[in-house]
C-alpha cells in the first residue's frame, strides 16, 4: 500500500494493517472462548516499531511484520478447568479500543492526503 509520500504515511499505513490483523486475532480469540484447551493469541509488534524508532530506521517500517504469538499474560487466574484462558470481557474490550485505533490512524492518514491534494491542487494556480 505504501506509495512513498513520505515516513509519516508509510507509518500510518503500517499502523492500520497491524490494527487490521490485530481485529482478526482478537475476533478469532473470541470465536474461541468456548474451545477446551485453546490460548489466547495476540499480535506482537510494539517491540519491533520501538527498536526501529530508537534506531532511527523509520525507513524500514516496510520490512516490520506483526507476529502472531501465544499470549504471554499471566494467565494463571484465568485458565478454565477446560485449559482455555479467553477472557470475554477482556476480549471485547481489546476489540474496542482496536477499533477507536484503526480509526484514528484512519482520520490520520485521511487528512495526511487532503494536505497533499491541497498542496497539488494549489500548485495548479
């Protein structure tokens, strides 16, 4: 998707694809709160945007890719007798605050290119 506006862009086009997969791991958790034995799962990323950031290597974001991981919680409390540690309300929870994410960076990337249009169709005078 990245079409080399600039690093800003192409950081918010990584933010939404990983809030993109993050909605299905977290709708995949909750399709299996009920299955014995099953883990949670979440997206591991934050690691790898740090280390670039911290690098100054904000010309790398195209080459950082989310992890699927098994959740690394302390999920002793949680864990059913069934061995499955899906916490519903934790879950939903989880989807929620993706969703007010995703749209974030949504508005983000929106007004991003309105500034570029409106520099292009000012040019135009």
């Amino acid at each position: 998707m990245n079409i080399g506006i600039d690093k800003s862009a192409t950081l918010l086009e990584k933010m939404l694809d990983v809030s993109s997969i993050k909605h299905k791991v977290i709708a995949n958790n909750i399709a299996n709160v009920n299955t014995p034995g099953y883990k949670k799962m979440e997206v591991s990323f934050a690691d790898q945007l740090e280390k670039a950031l911290n690098e100054d290597s904000m010309n790398k974001f195209d080459t950082l890719q989310p992890k699927i991981v098994i959740s690394k919680e302390d999920t002793s409390e949680t864990v059913r007798n069934d061995g499955n540690n899906v916490d519903m309300d934790k879950e939903v929870s989880s989807l929620v605050k993706n969703t007010l994410t995703y749209s974030i960076y949504t508005q983000l990337l929106a007004k991003k290119y309105e500034g570029i249009k409106s520099a292009i169709e000012g040019s135009r005078v």
